[in-house]
C-alpha cells in the first residue's frame, strides 16, 4: 500500500502563510500575508487528518468539501482541487481571505481539538484559486441554453452575485441593480484592502459582466425605477441589498462634528483606494491622519476602523468595548493584527457623552463589569457606578453594527412585508417574500451576517427561484396551447 501524504499533524507543526512585519504593512493597504509557496501549501494540507465526520465541513456554512480539496492539494493536483472547491462556492478565494476560520472550519477541525494546531484551512483556500487565476483555470462564465425569462437581482454584494451567477449558467437573462458606482457591495466599499484588496473582488465582478450578465451602476428602486416596475420588467426579482443602517448610541454629543459613521469612513477610505477623489479625506472629515482616533464597537467592522486609521496616520488609536477580549465578536485573529499595528484597546468601557461644542474633542467613558448571562448566553455588560473618566478624541468612529434600512417604504412598495427586526418576511420554504415572483436572500433576511452565510442564501434561493421560473414558464406555455 502507497504511503498516505496525509494525516502528517503528528510531524508538521500548523504554519500560517508569512505576514508583513507590522510597521511595514501599517503604512499602506496592501493585504498584510502573502500566499503560501507550493511546498508549504501542500505540507500543511498534508496535516489534515481526514477524519470520518469532517467538523470542519458541517460547520462550514457552504459545506465545502474541505478535507477532499485539503488532500488533493497535499497530492500536488491543485486544478482537481480547485475544481472541487469551486463546485460548491462562487468565491472560494474571497472567503479564504475573509471567513472568520477561527470561529468556523478551522475553530472546529478535530486536530485543533486533539492540541496540534487547526489545519491552516483558509489560506489553503486562498492558495488554490489564486493559483487557478494565475494558471488560467478560472473558466469564463458560459450562459446557458436561452430559456427567454428575465431576473431582476437588487444588490451586487455576495448574495446576489451568487444568484446572478448560478442564473445565467442556466440560461436566464439576468440584470443586477445596485445603488454604488462598482459591484461587490460589502466586498467592495466595507472590507478594507488589506484584507481583500479590490482587483479580487473586480476580477470575480469583470467575469460575471463577460458572461452577459448586466450591470445597473448608481442605481436606486424607489428612484430610478418601482418595486413594481421592476416586477414587469422582469419575470423573478431577488432582493439582496443587505442591511446598511447604522446603529447608533444614545448619549450627549453624539451629533458633534468629528462624530461618524464606520460604513462612511470605510467606503471613503477604499474609494481613494480606487484612486477616486474623496472630498471628506480633503477636507479631513473621514479622514483620520494626525488625529486621536476613538472607535466603539468590538465586532469586525470595528477592526477594519482602527486598522485603517493607523494607515491613514492617525496619531493615537482606541478600540472602546463593552465586555472583555474573550467575549468580543470580533476575530481574535483581527484584534492581534490590530494590536501588532498599534492599536490600543479598552476592554470594559463604554461611552456615555461625547465632549466639545463645535467639534468633537473627546468621550466620556465609564468602565463596565460583566453581570449575569443574556438571552444570547454572554455575560451581560453593566456599568461599574464611580468609574467615569474622558478620553482625548479628534475623531469617533461608530461601529456598533447595523440595521435594515427603512423597507419598504424606501422601494415603494407597501406590500412587501417586513419582520419586527426590519428584515424582510419570507416563506423559508420558497424564499419568496410577501410579493409573488419577489425573492430575498442574505443580510437583508437574516440580519447583518458572514459573507459565507450571503453566498450560501445565494446559493440556496437560486434553486427556489428556478423552481418559480419553470412554473411560470409552463404556465404561459399551457395559456398559448390553450388560445
């Protein structure tokens, strides 16, 4: 019997692709890891362990066919294993990149459990496809047979390039609408480059353009055309805006200036990125070079803020938390980035006013203490009475997550019907909202959520609207035999 190139955990230590040294990488917006060589992609996939109920792949929400792909590469037959990985993502190498793995696959890997170390999953994901680009394994996107219907998807972020995607390969015209000037949604303005930088997410974006698939940049429902327009326009619609209403924090000062929103700072930051002209870095507003940066919040988008403020030059920054480090959403993997670069963080605190008249100059902050579990199971934070202090503060940033924004009234369309969270109402055994031939999918649905979970809805609604379709279309033809 051949020698198995895997299960080589009990040899080979977990290695992580090399990062940047961190006063090297905090100075520009390039993604802090290279990827891994051949040999070391192949070595530490070689750790997996092949176990007979794959945790890494049940816990994966697009149940990747993780430990099959992890030993095709430790076999060197990496198109094989990109072809694989690919069958069950539309964007393997996004989520290799931004995938919280410590809380996924990764966190749930039998050897992690055994103490040898998580297979580095994630950055063999990445390696893989970014391979498949290089190699030219990527094929283009190839419509299916034309079946004569027309989809209509709101949002180019994951959910809905998902969709769009999968449609088109069968055969159906497809038209996807969205309000920013670029594709990608979250991908695009939300994510910093230094976790996914943009020509990425515009190589993935240029292939679905390349395969019919048609674009409506800067594009508004409920300006630019109605909810019900678009319905006899088209004969399905998705909905997959995803939720970007920030949540905001009761407190005095809290309309000073110098007082902002995370998504605003972000998208500006990754506009100039693109090279566009950003009139808020101009005139300082989002921009945080010279400043003494205060961020409030402890989940992800909290540490793109703090992560992109120190490359922007900020002179001091702060990550205020409510509860502790071992009960912050966020990635732990971010937080230690985020602190290698000089990040300060203020576990057990929260704002309680924010100081200055014209302009914001700083936050009145109290310490907490963790009380009793929520309804969520964590330790519920209160205030620590006696406990107050200020912090100095040229900008605060606000980063406490986000909401759906104002449905259906911002649509024009009264009918479409919402949860008491102001998400949208389905029927989760179709998808389909309120509104006949209407389906939705990703944040929009189940709340702001991973981008795997979009792809995943994505994924799922494309075979509940095809469903719809075939109907629909055996239903016309049965009206023209009939006539």
């Amino acid at each position: 019997m051949a020698d198995t190139p895997m299960l080589k955990f009990v040899t080979k230590g977990q290695h992580y692709p090399e990062k940047r040294a961190a006063d090297a990488r905090a100075t520009d917006f390039n993604e802090i890891s290279t990827s891994f060589p051949m040999p070391d992609a192949e070595e530490q996939a070689s750790r997996c362990s092949q176990c007979g109920v794959p945790y890494c792949s049940t816990h994966c929400p697009l149940h990747n066919h993780i430990p099959d792909w992890l030993r095709l590469t430790a076999e060197g037959r990496l198109r094989e294993a990109y072809e694989l990985s690919n069958a069950t993502s539309t964007m393997p190498e996004i989520c290799g990149r931004i995938c919280p793995q410590d809380r996924l696959c990764e966190g749930n890997c039998v050897i992690e459990f055994s103490g040898h170390g998580a297979v580095t999953i994630g950055s063999v994901e990445k390696f893989i496809t970014d391979t498949a680009w290089k190699e030219g394994w990527v094929e283009p996107l190839i419509p299916g047979a034309a079946r004569g219907q027309s989809v209509g998807v709101i949002g180019a972020g994951p959910a809905g390039l998902t969709t769009a995607e999968y449609l088109r390969a069968s055969g159906y015209e497809v038209h996807v609408y969205d309000r920013h000037d670029r594709a990608g949604g979250l991908l695009t303005y939300g994510i910093p480059g230094f976790k996914l930088e943009k020509d990425v997410v515009m190589r993935r974006v240029n292939r679905l353009k390349d395969g019919g698939i048609v674009f409506h940049e800067g594009f508004e429902v409920g300006r630019d055309a109605t909810m019900e327009e678009l319905r006899q326009r088209h004969d399905a619609i998705l909905i997959a805006t995803g939720v970007y209403k920030a949540r905001d924090i009761r407190a005095p000062g809290i309309g000073a200036q110098g007082v902002v929103k995370a998504l605003d700072f972000l998208t500006a930051s990754n506009r100039a990125s693109f090279g566009d002209a950003v009139p808020e870095h101009e005139d300082g507003t989002l921009y945080a070079k010279g400043k003494n940066v205060v961020v409030i919040g402890g989940g992800d988008t909290a540490m793109d803020c703090v992560r992109t403020a120190i490359r922007q030059g900020a002179k001091s920054v702060k990550c205020l938390y409510r509860r502790d480090r071992e009960n912050m959403p966020g990635s732990q993997r971010e937080v230690a980035n985020a602190e290698e670069e000089g990040v300060e963080f203020v576990w057990l605190s929260a704002p309680i006013a924010f100081e200055g008249t014209e302009h914001v100059t700083g936050v009145k902050v109290t310490g907490m203490r963790l009380g009793q579990p929520d309804a969520s199971g964590r330790r519920a934070p209160e205030p620590d009475p006696g406990s107050e202090y200020s912090i100095e503060a040229d900008l605060v940033i606000k980063a406490l997550g986000f909401d759906p924004e104002d449905l259906p009234k911002m649509f024009g369309a009264e009918d479409l019907s919402v949860t008491r969270w102001g998400t949208l109402r389905v029927d989760h055994k179709t998808m389909m909202t309120s509104m006949d031939g209407v389906f939705a999918a990703g944040d929009i649905v189940r709340g702001a959520s991973l981008v795997v979970w979009a792809i995943r809805d994505g994924r799922d609604v494309t075979d509940h609207m095809h469903k719809y379709l075939k109907t629909k279309a055996r239903a016309k033809a049965g009206e023209r035999v009939a006539a």
